[in-house]
C-alpha cells in the first residue's frame, strides 16, 4: 500500500534535513519506534503498536538507501518481524523538502510503500491513510523541533503506536464532517 503525506513545517529546511539524517532522532521522533543500534546508514531498532489490550513488538533493521542534501531528498528502507507472531513489514519511505517563503519553514513530501503480512488487521489503503494523517503529523513535528528529543523508547505506554486510538481519531473526525 501506498501512503502520501505533505505537511508544512515551522523550521528551516537545512534543520529539518539534519534531524532527518540522524537515524536515532527518527526513532525517537516516530511513535512506539526505537533505534537501539546505528552504524552509518544502518540501524537496527523496534516498533510497539497496541491494538487495544494487544500489544504488537516488531524488531527490524534498515538503511539510509539514498541522501541528496542539494535536491532535499533521502530515501529509507527497513523490515520487520513480529517478536511473538509470524507478522512481518516492509516499508520504504521516500522523502523530498521544498523551502517556502523567507526559508524559515519547509514543506516536507512523504511517500511511504507499505507492505504487511500476516498482520492482525487488515485495513483498506484509504482507511490507512486517513489513520496515518495524525501519527505522520506528530513525527513531522518532532523532526521540525529544534535541540534534543526526549527517548523515553517503547517501554513507556504512553510511547506506543496506539491502533486503536489512530482509528478512534479517525472516526471521530467522520463525525464532525458529517455536522
């Protein structure tokens, strides 16, 4: 499956393109990630994703495939296996950075190929997408952040891909279309 999202962000590209070339930044920025181990453009790390009472651990490893700092474009790849399950993910996210205006904000073009199997939902790629809109939000703000970012990592509960609530906020935003 395929997922688009651009989003406007109050930071400079140059600042942006530096968070997005530290590898444990990224993890610490996406929920439920975690980047344990970075060598170069490797790394090794985990996702927790809970769907309700049910909690879901993927350890997987990845690389920085691509980096063109002159034209604003990297391009990530990582895969995944569930640690209790036979789940298993792929994912290759391709991201391009435009300067707008003065140059203090950047607009940030994510497309993320998507591949899950043997995953315990089966969603459909609209329904995905519309989930993805708050999660990509909250990681494309943390990337524009200036300074550190807190690792709390997975073990915090409060650090997980929460499932249920993305599908929760989803519907709730049907709701309020619908008035």
């Amino acid at each position: 499956m395929r997922l688009g999202h651009e989003h406007e962000l109050d930071a400079p590209l140059d600042a942006v393109w530096a968070h997005f070339m530290d590898l444990r930044r990224i993890g610490r920025c996406f929920p439920g990630a975690r980047v344990t181990q970075v060598d170069g453009d490797d790394f090794v790390g985990e996702v927790r994703a809970t769907l309700g009472p049910l909690s879901m651990w993927f350890d997987g490893t990845g690389s920085m495939t691509e980096r063109d700092a002159d034209a604003g474009h990297a391009r990530l790849a990582a895969t995944g296996r569930e640690r209790h399950g036979l789940g298993r993910a792929t994912i290759d996210i391709t991201l391009r950075l435009h300067p707008l205006g003065d140059g203090n904000r950047t607009r940030a073009d994510l497309v993320t190929d998507l591949v899950f199997l043997g995953f315990p939902m089966d969603f459909g790629a609209g329904l995905v997408q519309r989930a993805s809109d708050p999660v990509i939000e909250r990681f494309l703000s943390c990337m524009a952040t200036p300074g550190p970012v807190d690792d709390a990592g997975p073990d915090d509960d409060g650090g997980a891909l929460d499932l249920v609530r993305s599908a929760t906020d989803l519907l709730g935003s049907f709701r309020r279309r619908r008035r």
